[in-house]
C-alpha cells in the first residue's frame, strides 16, 4: 500500500514513483520525491509474479514540443527482447539509458534521467503509460531536442498509441518467454521533502492512495484519490487522462526562471487563484 500526501508548495508538476508509477488527483497531478536506490535495497526484494514480460508488436512514433525547453522532438518507441527493459537512446547516441531510478539526474518540474552526456527530460508520462499498460521491454529513440513531447499534458495519448501498436510477449535472442519480476516491499518506507511525503506499507494486494492540498488553486483545492490497480484497463479510465496543470498567475515567473517554454493551453490545466476558475483560453499563452 502506498500512500502520498502533498501540502502547500507552488509550482510542481507531475513526478513518477520509484520505477515509473504515476500516482493522481481526479484530473489533477502527481508529485513524489523519488527514493534513492541505496535506501531501498535492504526494505526490498525481487519476486517472480508469474506473469510473462511483454513488448510491443510495431513501432509508436508521436512528435511534438518539450514542455520546459520548447523543442520540437520525435519519439519512436519500439519493441525490445525479454530482459532488455525500458530504455531511451537519445539523438542517435550510442548509449542506453536505463529507465530506472539510478538514473535520474534532475526532477526539478520534471524528471530527467541520463547517462554520461546522453539525457532526457519530462519522461514521466510516457513511462507511466508504459507501466500501467504492462509494456516492460521497449527501445525508445528521441531526436531533435532532449525532452520527450508534453502532447496533451497526460499519458493518454501514449496509452491509446499502446493499444494501437498492440502488445505481445517478450522473446530473447533464443526465442524464450521470460518471467515478469515485482519489487516486494518488506517494512514500511517513507520519504519526506519539505511539506511533501510519500509512505509506502507491505500489504497482500497493492493499492495507492494520494492527497492534495493546493489551496493557491481553488479549483485544484483539497482532494483525496485510492485506486488499486487491477489491470491496464483500470490504469486508462482512471490515471492515464490525469493531467499536468499550472498556475496562471506564476506563469510568467516559470518562464522567467527558464522553465515551460513549450507550455500552453494545448498541454497543460491553466488555473487562476480564484474560486473553482480553470481557465484555458487561448489568451492565456
């Protein structure tokens, strides 16, 4: 069982749980500190599921602009063997990156994750949709800028662009299936940053559970969301179409500070410090 509670702090998009589980508010965000490697190895063990490891049967390719940087890139996710997982080659380089928690190098507004001088930035939604649809191998090229594409500020385009390329068994070099492996949980963990916490519990089934108070958006204001994730059903319906949001009235102090440059109405929640006022106009950016 897993539970997350967010207090008052401005300015923060949506961050991924340990291996690429985002978490949400009814058509709100998510945000967790992510946990170090280091403080999870003695709390945690790896166990068979018995469930096989998938992939995709042909190639996604979605393009469009980074939210941060404001770049045009272009995404080709394709199928990979068994035991592979998921990794990001970025403008051609010919270094993997792993996406896993060892790599994360920055989640300031969003996740970057690199190795060497090979990064990638805001690739919190694509990874999502790729966990909550049981997609655990795949290669994913980036090129023509260092973000993944915001699209509609939430992983629903990536999951229908799943469904549509279809997902299959994952065979390695001998055509062997392999077994899926889950991160058992084995004492309580928690994690705090600032006014933010994450706490995570053993429990037989798994269920997530996330609060925020955001009271500087009236429309955000104080929510409360339990969800268990049953399939990749479950995951489409209720996290998927969550979306990023922002603050109108901090916009141009983001912008200022270098961040959102490929921020708009297109994809992200616009809203005011009013009472219940969610504005997406096309004035606004």
């Amino acid at each position: 069982m897993v539970g997350v509670c967010k207090m008052w702090r401005p300015m923060l998009f949506s961050f991924p749980f340990l291996y690429a589980k985002q978490l949400s508010t009814v058509r709100g965000f998510s945000v967790q500190v992510p946990v170090k490697p280091s403080a999870m190895s003695a709390k945690t063990v790896w166990k068979k599921t018995g469930e096989l490891q998938h992939t995709i049967s042909s190639v996604i390719i979605k393009a469009g602009k980074g939210l941060h940087s404001g770049d045009e890139a272009v995404v080709r996710v394709l199928p990979a063997m068994a035991g592979e997982g998921r990794y990001f080659i970025i403008n051609r380089h010919d270094v993997r990156v792993p996406a896993s928690v060892k790599n994360v190098t920055d989640t300031t507004l969003s996740v970057r994750i690199g190795r060497g001088e090979s990064s990638v930035a805001t690739v919190e939604h694509l990874l999502s949709a790729l966990e909550g649809m049981g997609i655990d191998n795949c290669r994913i090229e980036v090129e023509g800028g260092n973000e993944v594409p915001l699209l509609d500020g939430s992983s629903k385009e990536w999951v229908e662009a799943i469904e549509e390329a279809g997902p299959c068994i994952a065979r390695d070099n001998f055509g062997n299936d392999m077994e899926k492996m889950a991160l058992v949980l084995c004492e309580p963990i928690h994690v705090l940053k600032d006014e933010s916490f994450i706490a995570a519990f053993p429990a037989p089934s798994t269920r997530l559970s996330y609060g925020i108070d955001f009271p500087q958006a009236a429309a955000i204001g104080c929510q409360w969301f339990s969800w268990c994730p049953v399939d990749s059903m479950a995951y489409k319906q209720n996290i998927a179409p969550s979306r990023t949001f922002c603050i109108y009235e901090q916009i141009q102090q983001l912008r200022t500070a270098g961040f959102i440059k490929g921020g708009s109405v297109d994809n992200a929640l616009v809203c005011r410090q009013v009472m219940h006022s969610t504005l997406n106009l096309p004035m606004l950016f």
